[in-house]
C-alpha cells in the first residue's frame, strides 16, 4: 500500500488580502509583512505593485518578518547567532532582493516590537538577522541604534591609493564626479560636492553612471560637508541618495554611513568619530567603534515610526 505524501504548507500566490504596516526611518518608507512561516510568495512583481506610489499602497521597500528557521539564509546564520529568531527579508521597491537597510532594520524592530514579538528594554539588544548578517540593535534617545558591523572598500587598491577608486556622472553636475565605494553589508558610492546648491542640481530620478560599477551594483551618495566640518566634536555633512532599484529616497541609514566613512577618510586621521548626516528626511547619527572582531564598526542610530495598518486589496 502506498503513503500519500504529507500535505505541503500552502503558499500565497499574490499579496492580496495580506495585513500591512507602513513604516519610515527619517522618510525612508516601508510596507512591513508578518509572515512567520515564510508562507507568502514574494513575487517581485507583486512587491513592486504594492510599492507603487500611484498604483499601489507606496514605499521605498518591502520588509517581511520571518522566523530565521523557515529561510536558508536565516538558518545558516542561526548556527552562530542562536539568538537572531527573526530575519529581515528586505527588497526594493522594483521588486529586487536587497542585502540590508539601515533605516529599514531600526523600523523592523519597531515592527516586532509593536506586534508583541520582541521586547527591547533600555539597555537591552535584540539581535536581527539579515542577508548582510547578524545586526544588534538597541534602544537610543532618538529611537534605535544599530552596529551596522565593519565597513570596507569596495576596491580597496585604488581607494588607498588615491581616495577616490571610481567616476560618477549624473544629469546636472556637467562632468563625471571622482567618487569612493564602500561596502556597508551593501553597496554605495561616495561623491563629494562643493555646495548645497550643487547637491540640489542632480535630478535623482536617473540612475548616475558609475565606473567602475561594483559586481551587484550600487547606491550613489551626493554629500556636502559641513563648513565647519565639525562642530562640538561632531562630524557634520548633508547628503542625497540614489538607490539601487527605488531612484531618490528621503533617507539611507547604510548610504548614510557610508558617507561618514568616506568623509572621515577624506579629512584624514584626526576626523572625530561622532557624526550627524542631514538627509531630506531628518538627521541620522553615525558612531564609529572598535568592535570585538578588532574591526572598526558603524553604528546607526534614529527614529523609527509607524503610521498606518491596513490589508492589501490587489497585487
């Protein structure tokens, strides 16, 4: 006698009917979905549907909570981090798969939070994982704090050469830009400008044309330091982005620090570690540390606030 095969888990084959939340970290919005068991079929087309800013609901990115178990990525990082129960499965707005976010993570764990899932009192940590790894996040005054881990270049040969390892040109500067790449789980490209009025010239609806462009792309950070550039002991600059797979956001909390590092190795060894990047959407705080592996770590911190419940209607 033949045994029937066990029943599989059903699957979702769109996002209709799904409960959402929408987020933002300093502007940088968010759709987040509860789906423990990694149940939902996360079509890019349906992703990209939902993030519609005129078809859809709207956002710069999809966050799904699943338990770490339910996906590979999340299991194999349980091996050395027992603790990271819940995985931050992000993508972009057009759909994409995207390694890691650092506004999107401070929201997420708002997200857990909210839903009863994690508790994260003053002092505590709650440990995220992610397809950049493992990220620790705690409470900070203005909301959360997270180690980003260590950073590096991209193409370290040439940034430590010449500070710059890269071209940049974008509608509105008139010519290509030299610009530095640095690797923050994910990847960004760093191009310093002369003022506020040429940071307001590049129409960031375009994508800008990096050479070299690194293996999986990149994010383009447009960053104006201070003058002074520091104040108090703070490192201070504002900062536009272009993401990879979204166009221009009101925030990057990775692009963020990855326009400190370069700034900071721009102005050399006595730069201070403490800084404050302005993006459109507030301003994000940036700490730089010597982590227990001995590399030197980003921490991220600001606001994470959630602003709407709702279900999903078509996609």
């Amino acid at each position: 006698m033949s045994t029937a095969p066990a029943p599989q888990a059903p699957t979702v084959s769109s996002l209709t009917g799904v409960p959402f939340t929408k987020g933002h970290g300093t502007g940088n919005d968010f759709l987040l979905l509860l789906d423990p068991e990694a149940a939902l079929d996360l079509r890019a087309d349906a992703v990209a549907a939902v993030c519609d800013r005129h078809r859809g609901v709207g956002a710069d990115g999809l966050i799904r909570a699943v338990r770490s178990g339910q996906l590979p990525e999340g299991r194999e990082l349980l091996a050395g981090a027992p603790e990271a129960e819940w995985f931050m499965d992000y993508r972009n707005a057009d759909g994409s798969v995207s390694e890691m976010c650092g506004n999107g993570v401070r929201v997420f764990v708002h997200f857990l939070i909210s839903k009863g899932l994690v508790s994260l009192d003053d002092g505590a940590t709650v440990s995220v994982a992610t397809r950049a790894g493992v990220k620790v996040v705690s409470r900070s005054a203005d909301g959360y704090s997270v180690d980003m881990g260590p950073w590096e270049f991209i193409h370290p040969g040439e940034a430590a050469a010449r500070a710059v390892d890269s071209t940049v040109e974008a509608a509105g500067l008139g010519v290509p830009r030299p610009g530095l790449s640095v690797s923050m789980g994910n990847p960004h490209t760093v191009v310093a400008l002369a003022g506020l009025d040429e940071l307001a010239a590049p129409p960031l609806i375009k994508v800008p044309k990096v050479e070299p462009v690194p293996p999986h792309g990149t994010n383009v950070e447009f960053v104006v330091p201070a003058e002074p550039l520091v104040e108090d002991g703070v490192g201070r600059l504002t900062m536009r982005v272009h993401e990879r797979g979204v166009g221009e956001t009101f925030s990057c909390g990775t692009g963020a620090c990855a326009a400190a590092v370069a700034t900071r190795y721009w102005a050399g060894p006595e730069s201070p570690s403490h800084w404050a990047v302005s993006v459109p959407g507030g301003v994000l705080g940036v700490v730089f540390h010597i982590g227990a592996d001995g590399r030197e770590h980003v921490d991220l911190s600001g606001p994470a606030v959630l602003v709407a419940e709702g279900t999903l209607l078509g996609a």
